[in-house]
C-alpha cells in the first residue's frame, strides 16, 4: 500500500493524528513529518521529503502541516501520490499576522505560552462543541507545552517567510482532498473554497460542527474522508459530522 506521512500543526505532534494513525498505521508505512527543528516552510518540506518513504507517498497536513505540504507537492509533486489539505491556508503571510505573531513572541518568551495557547484555542482553535471536551482543551495544552517555545517561535518565523501556493494547487495533478471545518476561525471555509477553486480536480469537504482541530474534533469523519482519499473511492463534495 501506498506510504502515508502526515504533517502537524503549529505546537503539535502525532497526538494530532492520533485517531488516524489507529486506523491506518496497521495497513500500511504512516510517519509523522517533524516541524519542530527548522525555521522556514522550505526547509521543514526538504526534511519532510528526505525523511519520507522512498518514491512515492500520500501526504496529509493539517495547519502549518498543510502549508509545509503543500510547499513540499512544489518541490517534488512526482513523489506526491496524493495529497490532502486540512484546515489551512495557501496564502502568504499578511502584515497584521507577523506583527500580532510578533507580539506574542515576546510574550511567550517571556512565559507566557500556556495562556497563548488557551486564549488562541478559545478563540480559533475549537468548534463550539469541542470548546467543551476539557480533555481535548487539555490535550492541545499539552502538546504545546510539550513542544516549548523554542518551537513555538521557529515555527513562527517560518510561517512568517511562507509564500504563496496558488501556482502549486493549480499544476499539482495527483488526487486532492481539501477539508475545512465549518466553525474554523483561524482557516474558514473560504479559504478553502478558493483552494478548491484554484485546483479543479481537487473535492472540497466542510464537516459541519468543527472547528480547526478536524482530526480530533470531527474523528470518524476526517478518518472516513482520509480512507476513502487513500483508496482512491469517488469522495462526496461535503459531510456532516
């Protein structure tokens, strides 16, 4: 079967995939790509494609993962089978961004990394049902502060050097599984229906009642969509939870 690598988001690790690593890793090759030593998005893809299987793998990234994934689909599209795109964004970074960014920088160097991450999740990171599980508030607390702000801030300096990846959806031509949580405040909905509409070929999927964590929010789901992208079955245009 065709090798698996799945990317984390921004102070995440495989704890992020965990359900689909259950579902998948006894079938086939799954790694999870490490974004926690460089600074920059190329970087992070040149890492993730020395350290991945030889020839070719599906590659699925989530936030951060998904912009990495996407730069390594530019680097080296012949060895991406396939390619799926969760909960993210193809876009450059904008001015308002780094500065906020900036801002928080200083703040968690500081010490102040564990309120960050509870003040971004409450406001981006969690659909309104997943805001309630404290054991995933707890779990997202844990792999942040498990990854430290050394990680914090390199991963910031790369999304901040991050180009746009429109020219890369649009010539990548292996099977593209773009999903979107409905209640995403960080990466909504329309920035994936323009992914989608940069990439014809690409199926576009909003799982209603999550938020930006769908590999965890919205389990069965995401897993179900990411089997059927694997075995290459005809996916519908959008799921419910």
């Amino acid at each position: 079967m065709t090798p698996l690598v799945l990317v984390p988001g921004m102070l995440c690790d495989a704890r992020l995939f965990a359900p689909q690593l259950a579902a998948f890793a006894g079938e086939r090759d799954c790694r999870v790509a490490d974004l926690t030593r460089d600074d920059a998005i190329e970087a992070m893809a040149r890492r993730l494609l020395d350290d991945a299987p030889a020839g070719r793998f599906a590659l699925a990234g989530l936030s951060l993962g998904g912009i990495v994934a996407m730069e390594a689909a530019r680097l080296a599209p012949q060895r991406i089978e396939r390619l799926a795109l969760l909960a993210t964004n193809h876009r450059a970074a904008t001015p308002d961004f780094i500065a906020a960014r900036r801002i928080q920088i200083e703040a968690a160097r500081a010490g102040a990394l564990r309120r960050i991450v509870v003040d971004e999740m409450k406001a981006n990171y969690l659909g309104e049902a997943a805001s309630a599980d404290a054991a995933l508030r707890g779990l997202v607390v844990d792999m942040a502060l498990d990854a430290g702000f050394e990680v914090f801030e390199r991963q910031s300096l790369a999304l901040f050097g991050r180009r746009d990846q429109s020219d890369t959806l649009a010539a990548y031509a292996g099977a593209l599984l773009i999903v979107a949580g409905r209640e995403d405040a960080l990466c909504p909905p329309a920035t994936h229906r323009a992914m989608a509409a940069l990439a014809p070929a690409a199926h576009l999927v909003v799982i209603e009642g999550s938020g930006h964590l769908v590999t965890l929010e919205a389990a069965p789901t995401a897993t179900g969509l990411m089997a059927e992208w694997l075995a290459g079955a005809p996916l519908e245009k959008a799921r419910a939870k």
